[in-house]
C-alpha cells in the first residue's frame, strides 16, 4: 500500500478525533514486557527508547514542549493486559506507542486501542510475519524485520555451517509458529530435512517429555524458536541435562545475556541470528549508548532507539501529534532521499526538518521501511564463546 494511500485511509476514519490530539503535548507511550519471557532483554529497549526521547528533550523538545514518556507492562504473552495497559497509556495523555514487543500481545494493541483510538504505534521487535497484512488503517509500523526473512536467514546460515537436517520447536504463538513455518519453508526449498516439529508452551516446569520427542527425530541440531526467560531456555536446559542435544540454534528471542550468562558452555556449539547491521549509525548508537551505560548490541535496543525517534520526527514533519497525521510522514523521514540522520543527531534533524529539508533517518538499525511498513532487515549472525555473545557476520 502507498504512503499515500495508507494516510487516506486513516485520515478519513480518524477525522473526528483529530483536533484533539493536536492541540495535547507530545506523549509517547512505551509498551514492553517488564513481566514475562522477556524481562532480561525489555529494560535495554526502553531504555534504548528513552535515550532517543530524552535527546530531543535536551534539544528542546517537540512542537514547542517536552516529550513525556510512560511505561506500561505488556507482558508479551497475556492479550488482555496489554490491552488494559495500553488503553491506560491513552487514557493518561500518550499520542503515540512505543511498542508492544511481543507479536501476539502487539497485534492486540494494534486491534484493540491503536485503530480504535487513532494512535500511531512503531513496534521495535513484533516479528510475526501476520502483522504484515494487519488492518492498521495505517497506523502500524515496525523497525524489526518480519520473521519471513529470518526464516530465510536462518535456513542460509544452517546451510552454509553444512546442517541437512534439524529437529525444530517452537513457543505455541504467533511469533513461535510465524517464524517456525518462514524457516521450514526456507529450509526444506533449499534442500534441508526439518526431521520433527514440536511447539512448547512457556511456564511450564519440565520439558522432558517435548525434549523426548525431538531427541527421538535422529537430529544432532536443535533450532529453539522460543523466548529467552521462559520455555526456550528450559527446552535446552533439559536437553543438556539429558545428553540429548549439544548443539542449538538460537533465533532473536533466545538471544540476550542472561540466558548466556546461566548456560555458560552448554552454549559453546550453539549459533544463532538477531537483527543487527555494521552501518556507521549501529557504531553511533553504541557510542552514546555505553556513555549512558547501556549495552548497545543489546537485541532490540537499536530499534527501539530508533522506533522513539522515529516517531518524535514524523511528528515533526506533521506539526502534529494526531496519529493519523504523523503516520503519514512515517516513511517520509525514515526514507531517502534526503540529508541523512544518524543516532545522536535527532537534534540536527528537527532543525533540518523545520527548515523544510527532507531527512533520511538512518539511525541504529539502517532504517528503510518496505511494504506496509515494516523494516527491510540486516540481520547478525551470532556464536556464544567465553560467555559473550560474538558477532560472526552481518546479513
């Protein structure tokens, strides 16, 4: 769908609410899982998020104010408390959502609060390849890319290390399933066995009989599509402790330092893939992100960094915060042509902007939205060596 087309549409649903928003301060709601299967990894984003708000607040603000910025618990799996949470963020003044992380509870809040309530929201780490064709009346976009290409990047990696053949499970949701089928596909046209498929359900406190089941496949390779702080890690917790896999591949939701940090060496032959690029603004945002004591190759924390400014730009560009209205100039600034923005410059960019310049956000991640708005992707191939997470190559 055109830019144009995706402002059409939600300008016309959205009318009635529009003066409203106008004239309200600049709000951004942050939507993360504080609580949850990914609680390690959440406080990086925000924080990540925080930082870029926080620059343009030192600039000066936004449209003449300070941006205000509120926290709310998504906790990536419950539906119905992302739902309340974020309709508290509405309620309490926020025009635009930082969020949500997780793909199920995202496709919520878009559903639920987002379109009904005309509030823009950038996701930096909802994957599923679903919200691609979500009814968004234009108001969706995501910095993450789908899980259609880190299937497609996965299936690349296990062929080129010479894996034929792979026992597979996955979190019994929309992110586990979406990207379970994208590497399958992937896998299997590219000439590769996926021996068995078996989804976990998280919270669960032994996995012995699904680690039975993939064991009895044949396959020396586990791929562990699930989350880092909940069944993934008991999956390979059992399986190490039963023998019955050494060697683990671990896609964005497994990958954080924490679940290094508890299974030290029983992840020293496994490999994995994050999103993640070598562009000269990922080498920025990790500068002025260890000045402010955050690890900057923390997943997601770029592209929430880059979500927040996004958002604080396309408002610029507007002179609005109607949702409507700065979903419009989404791609605009996140897309050449233009006078390109790395991170730290958010500053320089709103003057650009106010001065009728056009900008390319290129931010942490090399930002270029595609399609309906979701990220073209640069993905990190990653190994886990002497308790760090080590960055092979980038895709």
């Amino acid at each position: 769908m055109t830019k144009l087309l995706r402002a059409a549409s939600a300008l016309a649903l959205l009318a009635g609410a529009a003066a409203a928003q106008d004239a309200a301060a600049p709000k951004i709601g942050i939507i993360l899982g504080f609580t949850g299967p990914l609680e390690s990894i959440t406080p990086n984003m925000a924080t990540g998020a925080e930082m870029a708000i926080n620059e343009v607040n030192a600039a000066g603000g936004l449209l003449g104010q300070q941006v205000g910025v509120e926290r709310a618990d998504s906790t990536c799996i419950d539906a119905a408390a992302a739902t309340a949470a974020a309709e508290g963020l509405v309620a309490g003044g926020a025009n635009a959502i930082m969020g949500a992380d997780c793909s199920g509870v995202t496709g919520a809040v878009l559903t639920n609060v987002a379109v009904p309530n005309g509030i823009g929201m950038i996701s930096p780490s909802a994957t599923s390849p679903g919200l691609s064709t979500a009814e968004d009346n234009g108001l969706f976009f995501r910095t993450a890319p789908s899980d259609a290409r880190q299937g497609e990047i996965l299936a690349q990696v296990l062929q080129e290390r010479g894996v034929t053949d792979v026992a597979l499970t996955y979190t019994n949701n929309d992110y586990g399933k979406g990207l379970a089928d994208a590497f399958t596909t992937a896998f299997t046209a590219a000439g590769g066995t996926v021996s068995i498929t078996v989804p976990h359900e998280d919270g669960k406190a032994d996995y012995s009989a699904e680690v039975a089941s993939l064991a009895a496949s044949g396959s020396d390779v586990l791929l562990v599509a699930g989350y880092t702080d909940q069944g993934g890690r008991g999956i390979i917790q059992n399986a190490l402790d039963t023998g019955a896999f050494e060697t683990f591949v671990l896609p964005d939701g497994m990958i954080g330092q924490d679940i290094v940090d508890t299974l030290g060496e029983g992840l020293a032959t496994s490999f994995g893939t994050m999103p993640g690029t070598d562009s000269p603004g990922a080498a920025a945002f990790q500068e002025i992100a260890s000045a402010q004591s955050l690890d900057g190759t923390s997943v997601y924390a770029g592209e929430s960094y880059d979500a927040a400014a996004l958002i604080m730009l396309a408002m610029a560009a507007a002179g609005s915060t109607n949702g409507a209205d700065w979903a419009a100039q989404v791609e605009s600034v996140a897309n050449a042509p233009g006078e390109q923005v790395l991170p730290g410059e958010l500053g320089k960019a709103l003057e650009l902007i106010a001065a009728g310049t056009d900008i390319d956000y290129v931010g942490a991640t090399a930002v270029e939205l595609i399609g309906t708005g979701e990220s073209a992707g640069n993905f990190r191939e990653l190994e886990f060596k002497d308790g760090q997470i080590e960055t092979v190559q980038f895709r």
